[in-house]
C-alpha cells in the first residue's frame, strides 16, 4: 500500500522557487511568432481589399479615396489571414495582446500626405491613360464605322 | 425502497469547468437514472458556412472547441482535401501530427489536473497543470498560440518548426518525461486516489457497443478503437498501438489517459526523427469543392466526425461537426445510474465533458 | 510503420420506409451508432438525412441515407438505437425535419433558440 506517494514531491516543492512569475511588475517576454495583434505598414498598402475579403469575422475596412486602413481590435481574432493573403506583405503579426477596455473602438490608419499625393497623380494619369485609350478606340471605332460606311455603298 | 427526490445537478457546479444539466432521480444516496440537457451556450458555428468561404470556415472550425482546436482544424482541412483531391506534402502532414500530439497531451494534462481537483488533490493538480504550461509554451513557440493554433490551411500548413525549434521540443519532452514519471506513480499508486477511483462507474464493453461511445472512455473498457488508425496526416508513418485497458471504471479512464500522455511523447519523438527535410508546406488549391466526405479523427476526448459538403460555390452547403463527447453523453448516463451521489462530479469528469464544443 | 486499417466508406441510399429495417439490421451485425446528421438542399427543397453507423474492429463507416421531402414524416430510430436520442431531438429543432416517435422528445428545447429551424428553408419575409 503506497500512503503518502506524493509527500517527497510535495515536501521539495516546498523549498522551490515559484514556478510563476510576478507578472505584470515582471514582463512577460512572448515568443517570435506569438499571434498578438495585427500591424500594418500604410505607406506600402495599395488599398486592394484582399484583407478585407479574407477575414473571418469582418474587422477589417478600406477605403480607398480616403486611404484609410481600419481594424476593430475587439473584434479581430488574431488568425493571421489577412497576412497571408496581403500582395504586399505589408500587414506583419507582432507579439503583444489587445488590451481590455470600456467600450469598442476602432483603429484607423492613414497613408501620408506624400504617398496619397502619389497615389492621386497616378490615377489621374491613369485616368488620363484611359480616357485617350477610350478616346483612341473611339476614334478607331469611327474610322472602322466610316470605312465600313463608305464600302457600303459600293457594295 | 427509500424515498425518492430529483436532483438537479449544474449547469453551475464547482465541479464541472462547462455549463451541463443533469436531473438526477435518487433513492437516498443512490442514483437511479440520470436525465442531461445541454443547450446552455448554442453557438451555432456550423450555421456559418452561409456567410464564410471555405477557407475562412478553417478559422471558424477551429474555434470549435478551445482545448482541441488543432485538431477541428486539422479534420475539416482534411475533409476538405478530400474532397477537393489535394495531395498535402508531407512535411506538412508530420508537422500537424505534432501539433495533433502536442495538444493532446496538453488537454489530457488538463484532465488529469481535473480530475486531481475532482476527487480533492489539490497539490497533484498544480503538478499536472505545471507540467501542461511546459506543452502550452512549446505551442506558443512554433504556432504563436498557447491554445488556438491557426496554422492550418486548405491544401497544408501556414507555418514550419525549423530544427532549433525540434531541438527545443525534443529537450522538453524529456523533462516533460521525468516529471510525469513522479505524477503516474501518485495516481497509479496513491491509496487516496485508489480509494476514490477503483470500482467506480463501471461501463463494460458491450455496454460502450451499445451506447456508440468513442475515445479514451471506450479504450478503458476494452474497446480498441483508435481513429489514428485510419491513417490521416502522417500517422501511417507512425508506430503506436491503442492503449486500452480491460476493468471499465474511473481508475481504467485515468490509466488509458495518463499512458496516452507518454504515448504522444513517443509519437512526437518519431515525428521528429522522421521529418522529411524543410519542402514546400503547402500546395496551391484552386476552385470550389464539389462533393461529400465523411471525416473522421481521433481528438483527446475521442473520435470527432467531420461532414463536408459543398456545392461548387465558395460556401459549402453544410459542415456538420460531431464531437466526441455528443457521442458520449448516453454512455455518461448510462454509467451514472446505481452509483452513489457523492461520485457524480468525478464520474462526469471522466468523460472528459466538453460542453461547448457539443454544442458548436 | 503503423498498419493503417482504412476500408472504403459505404453510403447507401434508401427509402425512408426502409430506415428503421435497416438500422435494425446493422445493429445486429454488430455496428454502433456514430451519428446523424440532417443536410437542407436549398435547391432541390429537400432535406438529406444521414445515418453513420461504425465498426469498432473494422472501422467501417456505413452510412445510410434518406432523401425526403420537406413535409416527409420519419419515423424515429430510437426505440432501436437510445443513442440517437440526440441527434433526433437536434434535426427536428434546427432544420425543422418532421421526426415522430422519439424515445425522449425535448419538443425544440434541445438548445433553447429563439429562432424556429434556423437550418432550415428560410421563411419568407411577411
């Protein structure tokens, strides 16, 4: 009959240190890869919305004229989709975790001025590009038409 | 014939770590018959596939459950390929054999603290809950979750463990080994533990037949059924043989789990040896799945059953998740009746409840 | 290497008129019950009943399935299986599947929803 199987283990943990730490007068060091919270590079967002589309749960907005990146940290489960599905590569995972609060509010980044005025001369030129393409097909269009007009009748 | 009352036991019990209801009718202090209901926190997750895609639905299957999240992960990405017909590489099948392995020790440990807590052990039950935090932070480190891995894809895994990781889990293993030698004896030995557990809720085999019971709760009757035999992941690759054990009452359920610690030891211990070198971890998945599959896997608390059905459209028609203990709750009640009323809270115990997860 | 035992699964499509026989007669060939699950097909508007029943030794998976309207009665496996108690309660409430004679009817309280057959075809809007 085995009594007091445990007393030995018992009496040593008795001169051990705590196996605990004193956390939070003690900081916790999380691990590399340790799923805390979502980071993003703005200035490298291209405002494409794969992150949006990939989420799980929908805490993930842009907007795209404004240049606005926003994630509801209350709502986000830390998955690490959007990560991957980023072309860009500009949303990393970092350690550290959301901390509590009163109420939910929603983070909101914002590219630069520069990198928003960059963006606007490349749609404008863009925008130009395409309306000379249009204006060019049209042209095209009517020269076809015009031809076509004029064999037309031979015919 | 003594007199006859109902009592009503749960869904808040210092007992029970989840929310179930059971009416028991006792005779003095003998149960007579045990009538559950559960239904307290429905979630309704398998109601998402309208909303999410199925790639999405990975993230949604695995927070089934917060203890054997890898593993709802693991089945549903499986059911999927399945249906899809992608070949997983293999170095991505090991790595979720180990995580597999890794959170089952993690959740048997649980149990085990548990189950020490149930019958009055206080001290053993900080033992096995240390030892788990050791298994928690080897989690942390490669997938960057203690609980909720979210390393699974449709078509492989998100993340590698490279080699001074492996030597890190290698190294923990044996210290895990050494001090989980010191718990096994106190609960194989111990006369207290002795005392509480031989004899009690005694369920034979034929009675787990008849009651379609799964997992360690009819391994310690002497059924032989593990679902790692049917050879997902990489589990073909693997030696090891069910642990069963023959006498059916508490004290068969804390042996089947305990030795199932030192089992997934040695499965990660042949994980690792066998590794193939680092390759890609996941292939491309292109398309919609357009079929049915029927999945089954082997969780810490027993099979859990996995139905997939898609449609060709990016949200499946239907994803139906049974859990191990859905399946185990009429054994449960079954083991309840003729026992005295002062053993119910350990006898729910060792069932491994896990309520929330029943409930999806 | 561990010997895999992995026989192919059977699913077998029958009549709901056959269900109960034939649930008799893989009990008696030694099957246990795995589960039940209920499936609405949006568009066919019909509900797919299934039936998995399992071998301990063998591992086999055989299932059995039902393909029935929307107003079909199906009689209830349970007299001959108590296991299912469950999983019938749990059709009839979230899908809406008209189950009669279960052992233990929990009459749509299985989850306590405020929602009728959540599952199931969607109600139009009045």
């Amino acid at each position: 009959m085995a009594i007091m199987k445990f007393a030995p283990q018992a009496l040593r943990n008795l001169f051990l240190k705590p196996v605990t730490t004193t956390y939070p007068a003690e900081p916790y060091v999380y691990p590399e890869r340790s799923r805390g919270h979502i980071e993003i590079s703005i200035d490298d967002c291209i405002s494409c919305g794969m992150c949006v589309r990939a989420c799980p749960c929908g805490t993930l907005s842009v907007d795209r004229n404004a240049g606005t990146w926003s994630i509801d940290r209350m709502d986000c489960i830390a998955c690490g989709l959007c990560v991957e599905k980023c072309p860009k590569k500009c949303l990393t995972m970092v350690p550290g975790y959301q901390t509590p609060g009163g109420e939910k509010k929603v983070d909101v980044f914002q590219k630069s001025p520069e990198v928003m005025a960059a963006e606007e001369a490349k749609r404008k030129e863009a925008a130009e590009k395409a309306k000379a393409a249009a204006a060019a097909k049209a042209a095209a269009a009517a020269a076809a038409k015009a031809a076509e007009g004029q064999e037309t009748p031979a015919q | 014939m003594g007199k006859r009352s109902v009592i009503p036991y749960g869904p808040q019990h210092p007992v029970l770590p989840e929310p179930v209801h059971i009416d028991l009718v006792v005779e003095d202090e003998r149960v007579i018959e045990a009538i559950p209901s559960i239904g307290f926190i429905h979630r309704g997750l398998e109601s998402l596939v309208e909303k999410r895609d199925f790639n999405q639905m990975t993230y949604v299957a695995e927070r089934t459950c917060g203890i054997c999240s890898f593993q709802h992960g693991m089945g549903y990405c499986e059911a999927v390929e399945h249906i899809m017909g992608v070949e997983v590489p293999d170095r991505a099948k090991f790595l979720r054999t180990l995580w597999a392995e890794t959170s089952r020790m993690h959740s048997h440990l649980l149990w085990l603290g548990l189950l020490a807590d149930g019958f009055g052990f206080e001290n053993l039950f900080y033992q096995c809950w240390r030892v788990r935090e050791k298994v928690l932070d080897i989690q942390e480190m490669t997938a960057g979750g203690r609980l909720i891995f979210s390393v699974n894809k449709i078509g492989g895994v998100l993340k590698d463990i490279p080699q001074d990781q492996l030597n890190f889990i290698l190294k923990t293993m044996d210290e895990v080994e050494a001090e989980l030698a010191v718990i096994k004896d106190t609960f194989f030995e111990d006369y207290s533990v002795k005392a509480r557990l031989k004899g009690v809720g005694v369920l034979t085999a034929e009675q787990i037949n008849a009651l379609g019971a799964v997992g360690p709760f009819a391994r310690a009757s002497g059924v032989n059924v593990d679902m790692r035999k049917l050879g997902y992941a990489a589990y073909p690759h693997i030696d090891f043989e069910p642990i069963t054990s023959t006498d059916g009452d508490c004290y068969a359920r804390c042996y089947v789990r305990m030795m199932e610690v030192f089992q997934s030891i040695d499965i990660i211990r042949q994980v690792i040896a066998k590794m193939p070198a680092e390759t890609d971890l996941a292939v491309a998945v292109k398309g919609n799945p357009n079929g049915e599959y029927f999945m089954r896997v082997e969780q810490p608390r027993g099979e859990a059953f996995y139905y997939v059905k898609g449609n060709g459209t990016p949200n499946l028609e239907r994803m139906r998740i049974r859990t191990p203990t859905f399946a185990n709750v009429p054994g449960l009640c079954e083991m309840l009746k003729n026992t005295e009323l002062a053993d119910i809270g350990l006898l729910i115990l060792t069932i491994d409840p896990c309520i929330s997860c029943t409930e999806r | 290497m561990a010997e895999v035992i992995h026989p192919e699964d059977v699913l077998e499509q029958i009549e709901v008129g056959d269900l109960l026989r034939r649930a008799l007669e893989l009990k008696k060939a030694g099957f246990r019950f795995s589960q039940a699950h209920a499936v609405y097909v949006a568009k066919e508007s019909k509900y797919e009943l299934s039936y998995s029943f399992s071998d301990y030794s063998t591992y086999q998976l055989h299932s059995l399935r039902v393909v029935i309207d929307l107003d079909t009665v199906v009689p209830s496996i349970t007299e001959i299986i108590p296991a299912a108690v469950f999983y019938e309660n749990e059709m009839k409430e979230l899908f809406g599947v008209k189950i009669e004679m279960i052992s233990t009817d929990l009459d749509n309280k299985l989850y306590r929803i405020a929602v009728e057959a959540p599952f199931g075809p969607k109600k139009e809007e009045a």
